[in-house]
C-alpha cells in the first residue's frame, strides 16, 4: 500500500517536472509563438482523438456546451501565445516567474465567477505577490515586454483554469478538453489567415530539431500530462496535486539554469521576488487546504 502511494506521489512530481520542461521547449523550439501555438493545439487534438476512439469515449455534447468550450479554447489558445512570446521577449525564468502569479488572480477571480466574498488572507497575499512583482520588474527592466505578456499569461491561464471548474462539473476532462484544443486550431487559422499569413509549403516546412521538439511538446507535455493529471486525481488529494503544481515554475526555472545558463542567470533581486511569489502561492494553497478541512469538519460535527 506504502509503495503504491509512493509511486503516484513520484508520477505525480514527473507531470510537474514535464509541465515545467514545457516552458524548455518553448526556448528550443525556433517557430514564432502563433505558429508554436498552432502546431501544438492542432497535434494534440489529434492525439486526444486517437485517445478517446481508443477508449470510447462518447462526445456528444449540447450546442450551448460547444460554445462555451470553443470560447475556452481561445483563452487557453491566448494563454499559450502570450506564454510563449514571453519567453522570446524575454526568458524561462522570467515566463515562469510570471505565471506563477496566476494564483494571485484566481483569488480574484473566482470570488467573482463562483460569487463569494474575497478573503482577507487572499487580499494579503495579493500585495506581497505584487510586491514580488515589483522587484523582478524593477530588477530585469531589460524585460518588460516579457513581464508584461507573462502576466496576461498567467490572467489567460486563471480565467481557462476558473472556466473549466465550471464545465467540470457536467463534462468530462477529456471531452472538454478535445473541444477546447480543436477550438483553439480553428481560432488560429482564421487569425493567421487574417494577417495576411498561409498555409502554404513555407509554413509546414521546419527543422527536424523543431518536428521533434513539436512531437514531444503536443504528445508528453500535453496530451500525456493532460490525461496522467487526471489519472493521478484518483489517488492524490486534489490539495496535494494543486501544491505539487505550484512547484512548476521552480523545476522549470531550475532546469533552465542548468541548460542556458548564459541567457537565465539573473539578479539577486529577481530571485527575491520569485521566492516572495512563490512562497506566498504554496501558503495560499495551505490557507485554502486547512479552511476547507475545518468547514468539513464542523459541517461533520453539526
């Protein structure tokens, strides 16, 4: 039983691991970001497909359902775009020290969505992530337009992250996903079609290096992560995933280090307000994890 629950704790921190690697890959590979993009929505969709006709899965949804997964789609599809042009602006490091401040808006956002009262722990926690954002952005000024796209990126992430919670509810992850991805091509294809770019012989035509890097972004650090996460929830506490994912942006900046370390060793101030970022998201997560503990248990005892 011990080595059971030991080997999903360690599948666990290998998706994570993978989910980190995936901000690598957006510095190997030599596409633009929309191209990027297009690419790896339209190749994991392909994969999820194969999937769900190998294990049956039904996908029949309502027209109201599709649209609101296709509107979903475009988010994560600006999620992805804005995410990787980050790192092209900028670095992994300042990407991913960016996204992780998308637990800041979710304290926001979902009071909103889910309409309930915003805490005071989450409003505190707020104006130190904003502190830590202030002095990455007053350190790496060289990288504003990084800063500024990783931001809207992680605001992309929390709104795609919030919405599914939504559409969980009815729909399985896989169905929502399958959706969300062939939204996320469609959107693309007018949208590149629409500035002034085609899907001529140029566009398909890419290094074997970036074929590769393509393969194992849509393949391993989406559809497998993808289907490993949820697989994973049948035996890890939705509490311990959620804190084991919020150490994304540590593995990522840590395996950037080791592989570029000419272009993602940065200031001291910078790691200072990683840390304040970080650490203010882990302590949000066991805020949350110790209150919803404490209603059931009173909810028990009632």
């Amino acid at each position: 039983m011990q080595n059971a629950k030991l080997k999903h704790y360690l599948h666990l921190h290998v998706l994570v691991v993978i989910a980190g690697f995936t901000a690598i890959l957006g510095e190997l590979i030599t596409i633009g970001a929309l191209e990027l993009v297009w690419y790896r929505m339209a190749m994991a969709g392909i994969l999820m497909f194969i999937y769900i006709k190998i294990v049956r899965i039904n996908i029949k949804v309502s027209k109201k359902s599709l649209s609101n997964f296709f509107l979903a789609g475009i988010i994560i599809a600006l999620h992805w775009i804005t995410f990787f042009e980050a790192i092209n602006q900028a670095n992994v490091s300042i990407a991913l020290a960016m996204f992780s401040s998308g637990a800041f808006f979710a304290s926001f956002i979902e009071p909103i969505l889910f309409k309930r009262r915003i805490l005071g722990y989450e409003i505190i926690f707020g104006i130190i992530v904003i502190l830590g954002v202030f002095l990455i952005t007053s350190s790496e000024m060289g990288y504003i337009n990084g800063i500024i796209l990783g931001l809207f990126s992680a605001l992309f992430s929390t709104l795609f992250a919030v919405i599914n919670g939504l559409f969980i509810e009815r729909h399985s992850a896989t169905v929502i996903s399958f959706y969300e991805f062939i939204s996320g091509v469609l959107f693309l294809t007018v949208f590149i079609l629409l500035t002034g770019k085609s899907f001529n012989a140029e566009f398909f035509t890419l290094s074997t290096s970036d074929w590769v890097y393509l393969f194992i972004l849509a393949s391993v650090c989406t559809a497998y992560a993808f289907i490993g996460s949820v697989d994973i929830m049948r035996y890890i506490s939705p509490f311990t995933a959620i804190l084991s994912y919020n150490l994304e942006p540590v593995y990522g900046i840590a395996i950037a280090l080791v592989l570029f370390p000419e272009t993602e060793k940065m200031s001291p101030q910078f790691y200072i307000g990683a840390v304040l970022v970080l650490v203010t998201v882990l302590f949000d997560a066991v805020f949350k994890n110790y209150k919803r503990r404490r209603n059931n248990t009173s909810s028990i005892t009632n």
